[in-house]
C-alpha cells in the first residue's frame, strides 16, 4: 500500500489523489441496540471482500451471544472474525496486507481503541468501527464520542421504537442490574425514542 501523504499548513496535493494512494480513513457507524450498526459493518467489509481486499474483523472477547468466531448481526448476518480482550491485541494481529479492519461493539474496549484506530488509518488502512452511542442510562459512551471525534465518516443509525413506533436512539434496558454493560439482546433491551425512554 502506498505511503500516506503527509500535507504541511494549508499545502495542497497538485493533482487528486486516489484514496489508496491519500493514506488511510476512519468510519463509525454508531447508534442504539437495534439500529442496524453491526448490519451495516457487514455489509461494508463483505464489499470489501468482493473488490479482493484483505479484510480482517475483530470483536470485543466479551460479545459471544451468537459466536466467539463470527461478528453477528440481530438478523444472521455473520463474518468471520477475532476476539480480543484488549485494544492493543489488534494491532499485534493485524496483518502486514491487511488493507481493510473492521471492529465491532467499540464500546466494549478500553479507551486505547482510539490510538489503535488511528495508528491503523496512520498506516493508510481503512477502519470501520461500529457501536452503541448510548449507555443504557442514555448517557454517551466516552470511546465510541472520541472515535465519531476523530472519524473521517459518521453514520448515526436509528431504530423503530418498541413502544410508538417513532425514530428509536435509545437502548432501554429491561431488567434491574445497575452493571454499566450488560451483554444481552432482544431478552434485555428495547429501542426507545427519546419520549419512550426511562432512565
């Protein structure tokens, strides 16, 4: 891959650069359980196999409701991937040829996900990200807020509503626990639009 272009002040390139030549980006797809986000990280790595490019995902070594080798959508869309208990195992894993990782439930990771997204972009790789935007409590997530900070592209998905039916940015969580992350799917969450919503 070709080395990243470094532009000093207000320089400018004399002629377009193609993205693989500009170096590498950032995507996050961000929003409630039940938005679609791991769909969508799907969706764009699976592209990116088809244009022969060599992909590799990880997931957080706590998110095993569906697979411990597979990331998986709510609708059985799956991929094959790692996973890792902390931040800087993906950047011990990631292959020389890589062009294209994929990190599903950023949420999950500690807060050193942000430097080793933006190491791997450094090194003119594209990144896809995808996570909650939201606790349970509606309050932002510290990592997924840096990493939609530092991103090239932003996609804030939304759901439907459980309750009404309205646009859905909220994760309602249906039992007790007071745990900051609860692993958990249809059986412990609803999407909830702003009005629905119950702290």
């Amino acid at each position: 891959m070709a080395a990243r272009a470094r532009l000093k002040g207000n320089q400018r390139p004399a002629a377009p650069l193609h993205w693989a030549q500009a170096g590498g980006w950032i995507e996050a797809v961000v929003g409630s359980m039940f938005s679609g986000k791991t769909q969508e990280l799907i969706r764009r790595l699976r592209l990116c196999t088809i244009a022969r490019q060599k992909v590799q995902v990880f997931n957080h070594a706590l998110d095993v409701r569906y697979a411990k080798d597979h990331i998986v959508s709510h609708d059985s869309a799956k991929i094959p991937s790692q996973a890792v208990a902390k931040a800087k195992d993906i950047l011990e894993l990631v292959a020389p040829e890589t062009q294209v990782v994929g990190i599903d439930e950023v949420q999950f990771f500690d807060e050193a996900v942000v430097e080793v997204c933006e190491a791997l972009a450094d090194e003119g790789r594209r990144v896809i990200v995808a996570g909650l935007d939201q606790d349970y409590r509606g309050v932002p997530f510290p990592v997924t807020s840096r990493i939609m900070g530092v991103a090239e592209f932003v996609t804030k998905n939304l759901a439907v509503c459980s309750v009404c039916g309205g646009p859905a940015n909220r994760s309602q969580r249906l039992s007790s626990t007071k745990k900051l992350i609860e692993v958990g799917a249809a059986d412990k969450y609803e999407a909830r639009c702003r009005a629905c919503f119950r702290r």
